[in-house]
C-alpha cells in the first residue's frame, strides 16, 4: 500500500509538471510553485529512500528526471542516451580490524577510537599498516602564489605527517580553499605514508568531534581510470586519523609546543619551523569493496545559432543523498530535500523554461543530473574527465545546490562569481528575482570548492553557484533561516518534506538561474576568466 502511495505521486508529479503549460514564461508564480512542489513530493519522498548511489531510489530519481527532461524537449547527450554510467567502487570500513596508537616520549597516549580518534584507511589500500615517525607539517598545506609552504624545510617521505583541519584564516577565501581541497594530492605528491589531523576549536564549533565520530564511518566512494589510479592521481597515504582537542594538546606537548600558541602563530601567517615530533605513530585498517554503477542523467538543448551552438552552458544538480542508515530516531531515511531533491527540481523547472518560452537560446544548454556528490563530488569529476561534449566548448557552468527553501530568503551568494565574467550576468538575474546578491559571508565554510562546479572550475571553466546566505537566521515563527538549517538538519532525516518549505521563494529561485542562464547563452562574448583570478590558471 504504501509503494501504490508513492507510484501516485510519481504520476501525478509528472501529469502537474505537465499540465497548464504556456508559452509565457513569467506566468503567475502560484503555478510554478505548485509545479516545484509536485517535483518534491516524490524527489523527497520516502520510495526513494535518500537516493543513495547505486541503490533503487537513487535509480528511480534518474528516471524521473530522464522523464522531465524528455517531456521537455531535451535529447539525450550521452552516445544517444540520458545515462552517462558511471562506475564506482564503494568502500566498507572493517571496525573490528584497526589499530591506532601514537608512542610519544612520555610513554603511549591513551588512544580510544570514536572516544578521541578516528582511522579511515585509504582507497588505496584495502590493508593498510603503516608505522612511522611523526612529522608536523602546519596545515599540510603547498599555496605557492600565496607564498606559503607548509613542507618547505622538511622531509616527509615515508612519514605520517601531523596537521591542523583547514587553512590560515588570513588565506583569501576561495584560493584558500582550493590550497585546502588540494593537500591530499600534495601529500601523495610527497610520499607521506600516513596523516594524523588535529581538530581545531572553529573546527569543533562548526562540526563537533563527537558528531563526526557518530557519523563518519558511513560507507566512501570514489571511481577508478583505466589504469586504476583513484581520481587521477596515486596516493602514498595509506590512513588518515583524526584526534580530537584534548588528544592534539597532548601529542604536540610532549613534543614542547603549546597547541593554542602553534596555531595562532600559524594562523597569523608566520612561519613555524616543522620536523620531527619525537614521536611514532602505527597504523593499521582494513576495508572491503564493492563494483557499482550510477548514472549521471545528461541532455542537451540545442541553441540556435549556426556558430554558437556549438559551445554550452552547462547546468549541473547532484541528484544523489545519503541513503538510510541507523540513529538513535524512529526515522532513517535521509531524505534530502534541501539536499539536493531542490536543486535537481531547479534544473527541471530550468529546462520546463526554456521549452515553454518557444525559444531556443543562441547557444546549447548541458543539463547534467550527477551522482555521487555527498561522496566526493565523483559524478561531477568523473563527467569532467569523461566530457559527454569537448570540454574547451563549454563557456560555463551554472550549479544548482542545496538552496534551503524554508525561509522568505531575500539575500543570494554568488559564489565564484567575481571570478569571471559571469557577475554581470548575474546581479540583474538576481534582482529581478527579488534577490539581494551579497559577498560570501562565511568563508571559513570553503564552500567554493564543496560543490560540483567545482570540478569543472579545475578543468578551467568559470562557474557560479547560488545559494541563500548562510548566515541567515529565522525572523518569523514557522521558519527555519539557513544557519539553524545547516547546524540541526544538514545531512540529518529531518531535512525532509516536514520543513516548512517556502515554494513560492523557490519559484523565485528557478527564476534568477533561468534568466542567468538564458543570458549566458544568449551572449554575443562568451565568458572568460578575469585577468587576475588565480582560478584561470587551472587545468586539472
């Protein structure tokens, strides 16, 4: 009874999507916040059971937007297909089979795992078993245009590094954040054999230790190239734990540093002389995997110009969440609406747009549906490695993810935006939507690079991702601001289709990315870098 509830959904989710359809684009904004709630009903919906990778849910979403975008005109982009497939590897943690101790000179720490430690091995390696000398390296950082080199005056090869989570808060916020998102391939780079992190108080006020110990042994992704190299680079590291506050106090003052000294020192930007912490780490983690497949869902909407349709603007939603798994509450599905069933439903009513408007911008439309982003931004990085189209042809990227709808937002982060050419673009979109465009608020959050647009920044395309300000606080009863959204419901069952939902700011939302994107397609320049973005100097 309950699937028969759920299949009812999914027609009359596609019958409201189809019905009272009109050539005028601005048509009432009750109709396109019905149209965006229908789509929600069944993304969020229990059937689909957080859409996890691999898993029926997140196969009957690829469907339904495979649907959405038939129904829409779109044609298929992938040898003929909607389904890019993309093959992934999932990774099982063995917790009955790990070992952790750091022997330091006044004796073997008291290490309890999940009490003040966690070990995750690598992708690498299904045995990992490493031990070695403890090496600190700062924040394990390499930002050469900024001047900064955690490594420069030391030897890690072979060694298990010990680093702070982040970056020096003086770091500017988007280059920062690709200097963070990057050490892993440094430390590879570098021959490290393990890495220890340290949590740091804005770390534990963001995202506590305990939390992190509560839920951070769900099941990892990643997906191979052909020659079995994860991600496109090889990895050196064959673990990584992380200690919490009272464990990184310890270890550095058995070595003669003061934990809040080192890091504000680092933090200021000085140089901190780095090597050996007189101390010894061992190592040890098993995990099992699993061969799967997920489809990115692709298609195109071929623009109308003899010449420039040739070139795309590329709009991108990670269909994929969480999965179910097991709490302390009677609920354990995680259902994602907020993250990302909102986001995929912008992109269908982007598409439902421009085929309702009878119009065909100059240039083509990539909407690419991606799996796999709460595993790594995979989806993503595999269709940027694997392009269904020639990478130098797409202009742009406009990514749509997690816009937290359940507040009368008035205020939009852009973010990348200053990069490029895509600001002007932008700003009017917004405007006319009823949005405020604001500086990112919180650049601690790194949010540049925690998206899938990401992946397409690195292979050297500009992109914008939008998104409420996160900063945003409740000021009416009923509501939930972004902020108490991100800190009670981020990744937890309760974002779900109990959240006061504000659809008519959604509508409001499918807006500003239309219009920024027709006007990107319609550009008679198509974007480029800004002269002094760092963000132009990269191809991954």
């Amino acid at each position: 009874m309950k699937f028969n509830n759920h299949i009812a959904l999914f027609s009359s989710a596609i019958l409201l999507s189809a019905c009272a359809s009109t050539t005028d684009v601005s048509r009432a904004s009750d109709d396109n916040a019905l149209r965006f709630e229908a789509h929600m009903n069944f993304l969020a919906s229990d059937l689909l059971e957080g859409r996890q990778p691999g898993q029926p849910g997140h196969e009957i979403a690829s469907s339904y937007i495979a649907t959405q975008f038939e129904m829409y005109g779109v044609q298929p982009a992938s040898d003929g297909s909607y389904y890019q497939q993309v093959q992934l590897e999932t990774m099982s943690y063995v917790m009955d089979d790990r070992e952790f101790t750091i022997s330091t000179v006044n004796g073997d720490m008291a290490i309890t795992l999940e009490e003040n430690a966690m070990l995750y091995p690598s992708s690498r390696y299904p045995q990992a078993d490493v031990e070695a000398d403890l090496v600190f390296a700062g924040f394990g950082i390499s930002a050469p245009s900024l001047g900064y080199d955690d490594f420069s005056d030391i030897d890690v090869e072979g060694k298990i590094i010990v680093v702070f989570t982040g970056k020096p808060n003086w770091f500017p916020s988007a280059e920062g954040s690709h200097f963070r998102s990057m050490r892993g391939q440094e430390w590879a780079k570098r021959g490290v054999a393990g890495v220890i992190v340290m949590q740091t108080p804005e770390a534990e006020e963001r995202y506590s230790f305990e939390r992190a110990a509560k839920h951070g042994y769900r099941d990892s992704m990643f997906w191979r190239d052909p020659d079995g190299r994860v991600l496109g680079y090889d990895s050196s590291v064959q673990a990584t734990a992380s200690i919490n506050i009272d464990a990184s106090r310890e270890l550095l003052a058995a070595a003669g540093f003061d934990y809040d000294e080192l890091l504000a020192t680092l933090d200021s930007g000085q140089p901190v002389s780095g090597g050996v912490l007189n101390a010894r780490a061992k190592m040890r983690a098993s995990s099992t995997f699993e061969t799967i497949t997920s489809p990115n869902v692709v298609g195109i909407i071929e623009g109308s110009d003899p010449e420039l349709k040739n070139e795309f603007i590329l709009l991108t939603a990670h269909s994929d969440h969480v999965g179910r798994h097991e709490n302390d509450s009677d609920d354990q599905i995680y259902n994602g609406a907020m993250d990302n069933a909102s986001g995929v439903t912008t992109l269908i009513e982007v598409a439902r747009l421009f085929h309702e408007s009878g119009e065909r911008p100059r240039r083509s439309i990539l909407l690419a549906a991606v799996t796999a982003e709460e595993k790594g931004l995979l989806g993503s990085a595999y269709l940027a490695n694997n392009p269904v189209v020639p990478s130098e042809q797409i202009v742009a990227n406009v990514n749509l993810d997690m816009p937290v709808l359940t507040f009368n937002a008035t205020e939009l982060v852009a973010f990348g935006a200053e990069h490029s050419s895509i600001k002007p673009y932008v700003e009017p979109a917004a405007s006319d939507a009823g949005f405020t465009l604001i500086d990112d608020p919180v650049p601690h959050m790194n949010l540049f690079v925690r998206s899938d647009h990401y992946s397409f920044v690195k292979r050297g395309i500009p992109a914008v991702f939008l998104t409420m300000n996160p900063t945003t606080t409740a000021t009416e009863e009923g509501e939930i601001g972004m902020s108490e959204f991100l800190q009670e419901h981020y990744h937890q069952p309760t974002d779900d289709l109990n959240l006061p939902i504000d659809y008519q700011v959604a509508a409001r939302f499918v807006q500003a990315n239309y219009d920024i994107t027709k006007a990107l397609a319609n550009a008679d320049e198509r974007v480029e870098w800004n002269e002094d973005s760092f963000f132009g100097t990269l191809r991954d």
